[in-house]
C-alpha cells in the first residue's frame, strides 16, 4: 500500500490518496481549493496511473469539501459520507461565508451514504466505516486493520487533540464517547491520519488522553 498526503486550502486540511500495488485508489477528503489546487491533485493522479474507485469524506464541513464536485468530475464516481451531516451539505456556502471564505462554485451534495461498519473495498484494501459523531453529527474515520492505520478526519489530532464542538451538529461529550469506544479499542500501533496536521499513534493518544 501507498499514501500520499497533500495540504489543501486556507485552513489546512490534509486530503490523502491510498492505493494498492495495481493502482486501486481511493480519494480521502479532498479539500482542494481553486484550480491550482486541483491540478495539483490531478497531476498526481496521471502521474501515478492511479485509478480512484472511491471518494471518501470523514464528515462534511466546508474545509473537507472543498474539491468534492472537482474530484467527481475527475474520477467520474460520486463522494461517500455519512447521512448525519446532510445539514452541512446543505449549508456549507452559508458556513464558509461566515468564516470570510468565498465558496467556490456549487457545494456538493452527499453521492452515497456510509453507515457505522460499511466494508469499502478498493482493489486488494479494505477499509471499515466507523461512525465517530460528536465533531459533526456524520463523523466518521476508515480503518484497515490490514495495513494497521486510520484515517481519522476531525476526530482525533496528533498531541491529546480533538475536533472543535461548537460547530452545528457538535457535541464534545458524544465526540469523546466517539474517541474512547470507536478509537481507542483499536491496536495501540495504529497509525493515525487526521484532517489537519502530523499522523500520531493510538499509543501516543491514548497517553496524552490518560487511557
């Protein structure tokens, strides 16, 4: 397996690419911004003669969002997400406004839904949806037990860190049940890729969390 991890947009937020040894891929918040940005992903992409069987989003706020519609176009499939932050899909201009950000062109709306242990294959890779509400209501992260790592949207971040609640849908006590019964149950080596910053370790975490 390959990951390549990219900084997309004003807020930064990591969009990643996994894929396997025949160039199955899957496409993981792609936050791009502008079209810089997505030639920037585009490119890579052609480089690598990559194939992207799924577009998967940890939740939907506007930062996560942000290259979804590019990225249908590009793959030619439509985005995976959990039906709890359809709030955000729809109110995602409105939302970035607030924040003094133009959205760019039409937000996109949820393709297919993901519910808590969805199995999503992607050549010789399988990921498991596990649903993490509590940064939004349609949090969720993938895991592969396989290659022992986790894509953990807003959920979790390196360093005792976790989403921002004060957002619509947020609830801090139901994102730390999320962390403690979905998170911290899996192997203390897994790896830990989160929406924005440096990758850490369920060891490291729970640690910083005192668990």
């Amino acid at each position: 397996m390959d990951l390549k991890v990219f900084e997309f947009n004003m807020l930064p937020t990591n969009t990643y690419v996994v894929w396997d040894d025949g160039g199955e891929a899957l496409l993981i918040d792609p936050a791009c911004y502008g079209q810089d940005e997505q030639q920037i992903l585009a490119r890579f992409l052609t480089s690598k003669g990559l194939k992207v069987r799924h577009i998967l989003c940890t939740h939907f706020h506007f930062d996560h969002v942000f290259g979804v519609p590019f990225a249908e176009t590009q793959c030619g499939i439509r985005c995976e997400a959990h039906e709890g932050d359809t709030w955000w899909a729809e109110h995602n201009a409105d939302e970035a406004r607030a924040f003094g950000i133009p959205y760019p062109g039409t937000p996109p709306t949820i393709g297919h839904p993901l519910a808590d242990g969805d199995v999503i294959q992607c050549g010789t890779l399988d990921f498991q949806c596990l649903y993490t509400p509590g940064h939004s209501r349609g949090g969720v992260c993938f895991y592969c037990a396989a290659e022992g790592l986790l894509f953990a949207g807003d959920t979790l971040f390196a360093y005792g860190g976790v989403g921002r609640t004060d957002l619509h849908g947020g609830d801090y006590g139901e994102l730390i049940h999320s962390v403690r019964t979905q998170l911290f149950t899996l192997p203390e080596t897994t790896m830990v890729y989160p929406g924005h910053g440096s990758s850490t370790t369920i060891r490291t975490e729970r640690m910083f969390h005192n668990l």
